[in-house]
C-alpha cells in the first residue's frame, strides 16, 4: 500500500490535485477577499508566465494547453455581456471543445516550436475559435436581452459526459505514462470546467481558472524535477537523488547494492534493446521492495536500496525476498536473437565464434518453457552503519565489498557486509 501510495497516488495528485483541493476549499470557506482585478491579473500572470516557461522548456504540449484556456477564455468574455443565450452558447460549446483538445495535446508527442509542426495545430485552434464566434452570435439573434441570464447556466448531459469521458482518459494515459503532464492535463481540466461553471460569479470563475493556468506552469517545474532527479528509463530516482539522501540519513540505516548478473552479456548476446527491458524488469521489483527501502538508479546495471532507521537483522528477509521475485520472474524477449542469428559460413567470423562462446552463460539461462523467455538474477550487497562505519561512504564501500563477494561465491545471493551468510547458515546449522 505504501509503494503504490509513493509512486502512483503521490505523483497524480501533486501539485495539481492539491492545488485545485485548496481553492476549492478557500471558495467555500468564504475567505476569498481578493478583488476582480487582483485575481484578474493572477489568471494572466499565469497564463504568460506558464506560456514563457513552456517556451524556455521546449513544452509545446504545455504551451499549447495555455492556449487553449486563454481561447477559451476569451470566447467567453466576449459574449458575458451580451445576450443570455449567447453567453450559454460559448460556455456549452467550450466546455465540450477544451476536454477534446486537452485529449489530443495529450496523444501528443513533443515536437518543439517549428513552424511545421506548430502551423496546423494554430490553424486548427484558429478554425474552432471563428467556429465557436460564429455559431454563438447566430444563437443570440431574435431573443431579448432578457431571455436567459448568466445565473441560469448550466451543463447538459452531454458535457458531462465529454467531461467524464476526457477525466477518465486522461487519468488512465497518466497511469500508463506517469508524466507530469498528463496529471496536470487531468486536474487543469476539472479546475477550468469549474470555472465555466461557476461564470456567473465573475471572481470565483477567474480564480478557478487562474488555478487551470498555474496548475500547467506547476507541471513545467514538476517535469524538470523529475528530469533531473529521476532516471528516465528506469523511471527510479537517479544518483543525484541518491546523494541528497544520503545527505539526510540518521542511525540507525543500512544501505544495499544491487547488481544484475550477467548483464554485459545481455547486451552483448542480445543486443542493448533487450538490455533494457531487462533494467525496466529489475527496476519494477526494486520500485515494489518491502521493508521501508528506497531504491535508486546509480548508473549502469547497478542500483542501491536505502533503508532509514532498519538494521541488517531487519532488511535481510526483504532483500531475499526481492531476489527471489526477480528470479522467478518471466522476462520474454521482443523479437528474436539478431545477433545470433546464422548468416552463412562464410560471414561467420573468428570474432564471431567468440562471441557465441562469450554468450554461452546467458543462453544457459534461457528456461525451457519458452526460446525467448530468460531468467534474469540478481546479486545483493547488505552493510549497515556501526560505530565504526557513521558515515554513509563507508558503509556504502561495505555494501560494495558485500556485493563482491555475493559475485564471487555464484551470484543470485544477498551478502552482508558484517559476517559473510553462508558463515551464519553453517553456524545455525551446527547450534
């Protein structure tokens, strides 16, 4: 439960689904005391300034959800003070236009701000925005002014059921994706939809959508943080998070290391595509490690697992518990062995042949239930901080040396660092 609360609920509900809990809590409270023209310049704060961010980030998805709400926005504003049904008009029709947009921005992919890649999409926002103009000053011809007031708007069926739609879509694509955008994409869209809602009442539809603007520009920030101390393949906090915990750890802690077996030969034999979903699959156990650990990317096939306020005695179980779902988990190929595949005698090299001797022991590990599904292992380094390792580089080398001999004595084994295991198990033995 705590794994799944760190690494899905956590990332989809902040900072967006916070932010937009908070203003709904501050509208209902009745401690909203800005005026219109304070929270007026809120909102174009932060459209311009989430518009300059996703700029200086190459965010054009980010950018062109901005867009979007400004459009949006002023498709609204101008019809407020005009005839009723004009005003019901532009709210219905964009209230159904910005969830369909908000879907297609997030089937996406980044394409920078190119003129070829940009030109359609504008002209395409431009064709809608005339569209929407035109169809809700022919809806305002021939009713009275007082035919329908502003107090009177209200969604139909079916823009509930666009908005449901795009709700569902948007938060299914970010449990695929776990990107930034997409939670922002999801929460940015409830936030606006309360602003149509609510346009009747000029400051709490401005403030909800000045939250939709600064919701977007949060996830700029979000999505560098995540860049710079996340591994992108792995999806695993990188070595500079590894460090800056390092930083705040306090005795007791123990700190493991983590080592993918064989893996050169994985690249090697197999190619480096496989060499990452082989990293993805070991990745995704130590992301789901029990006891309190966190896990970390450092570099290459070798990750490291932090277990604040645990000792070696309190980890250990966990640890074997972890290389055995490794072990027993099914890793299936993509595709078929390229690099072993015979191509004639003639183009079968002396280098060759020493490859395929080279990759013997991965093929060894291939089970008999499938050509192309493999057994991948792990070997684990276990030390703790003492009295005479405090500092989490010495402890950090222990783990290393831990790790060492887990290799040495045949891989797909935990070693720890105060006493070797086998040296515990045959002394169990003879008590």
């Amino acid at each position: 439960m705590q794994v799944w609360i760190r690494t899905t609920l956590k990332p989809l509900v902040v900072p967006g689904g916070v932010l937009l809990l908070g203003v709904v809590a501050l509208v209902y409270s009745g401690w909203l005391t800005l005026a219109l023209p304070a929270l007026s310049f809120l909102y174009y704060c932060a459209l311009a300034g989430g518009m300059l961010l996703a700029w200086r980030f190459h965010s054009s998805r980010i950018f062109l959800s901005l867009l979007v709400l400004f459009l949006s926005g002023q498709a609204v504003a101008l019809f407020g003070g005009g005839q009723g049904l004009q005003l019901l008009a532009a709210v219905r029709m964009v209230a159904v236009l910005v969830p369909l947009n908000f879907v297609l921005i997030a089937l996406m992919h980044e394409q920078g701000f190119t003129v070829s890649s940009t030109a359609p999409i504008l002209l395409f926002l431009f064709i809608q925005s005339v569209t929407v103009a035109v169809l809700c000053r022919a809806a305002g011809q021939g009713v009275s002014a007082h035919g329908h007031h502003a107090a009177a708007i209200g969604f139909p069926g079916y823009v509930w059921t666009v908005f449901v739609a795009a709700c569902v879509f948007l938060a299914v694509r970010f449990l695929v994706t776990r990107k930034p955008v997409d939670s922002a994409l999801l929460w940015t869209l409830c936030a606006f939809t309360l602003s149509l809602r609510f346009t009747a009442s000029a400051r709490i539809s401005t403030l909800y959508a000045a939250t939709a603007g600064c919701i977007l520009a949060a996830s700029i920030i979000e999505n560098s943080y995540l860049l710079a101390y996340h591994d992108e393949l792995t999806t695993l906090p990188s070595r500079r998070a590894f460090n800056d915990a390092l930083v705040r750890l306090q005795d007791p802690y123990s700190i493991a290391v983590v080592d993918i077996d064989h893996f050169k030969r994985f690249n090697d034999t197999y190619g480096h595509d496989t060499g990452d979903q082989v990293l993805r699959l070991v990745a995704s156990n130590l992301a789901r490690v029990t006891g309190g650990g966190q896990a970390y990317r450092c570099g290459g096939e070798e990750f490291n697992i932090l277990f604040p306020g645990k000792t070696t005695a309190e980890v250990v179980e966990h640890l074997e518990h972890l290389r055995s779902t490794i072990e027993t988990s099914e890793f299936r190929m993509r595709g078929g062995d390229r690099r072993q595949a015979v191509r004639g005698p003639e183009r079968r090299t002396d280098r060759a042949k020493g490859r395929a001797r080279k990759g013997q022991a991965i093929r060894e590990l291939v089970q008999e239930k499938s050509d192309a599904a493999l057994s991948v292992t792990v070997s684990i380094g276990l030390a703790m901080s003492s009295k005479e390792k405090s500092d989490p580089e010495s402890v950090l080398q222990a783990a290393d040396k831990a790790l060492y001999r887990a290799k040495g004595n045949g891989r797909n084994r935990v070693e720890t660092a105060n006493v070797p295991r086998r040296t515990r198990i045959k002394a169990a033995g003879i008590a």
